[in-house]
C-alpha cells in the first residue's frame, strides 16, 4: 500500500496546511504526481502491466487532459 510521505511532492507547504485544497497552480502538477503513484501501486500489486518508470512517465503524461481552446470570436453584436 502506498504510504506518502514529505518527499514525495504530494504534500503542502506549511503555510497551505490548513488549506483543504491545494492552489489551482499546483492542481496539474499534483494530478501527474497522484497519477503516477496511483499506478505504480497497481504495477506492484499486479495490477498492471509492469513498465519502466520512463515508460510509466510517459504514459501518465501522454493520457492527462490538456486545456485547448479556440479563440474567441464575438459572433454577434
């Protein structure tokens, strides 16, 4: 079972430990991070198909959801 501990990037600082929620700055960066951790549990517990931590980084980084919006063009007055 994965157990978190101060190095692994998951935790605040001290001056956002009482905050419920991390800053919607550090959203996706936490999300790659939970993501990662999420399924090298799963590789462990044969889950998963086992794959180098490169692959698995790559892996995470090819599947997260990217922000692509158009631009805007006012349509009528």
């Amino acid at each position: 079972m994965y157990r978190g501990d101060s190095k692994d990037g998951l935790h605040s600082s001290k001056d956002e430990s009482s905050d419920l929620l991390p800053k919607l700055t550090r959203i996706a960066q936490l999300s790659r991070k939970i993501a990662f951790a999420v399924a090298k549990v799963a590789m462990e517990q044969n889950l998963a198909l086992s794959v180098s931590e490169n692959v698995l980084q790559q892996k995470v980084e090819s599947n997260l959801w990217k922000a692509e919006y158009r631009p805007y063009k006012r349509a009528s007055l």
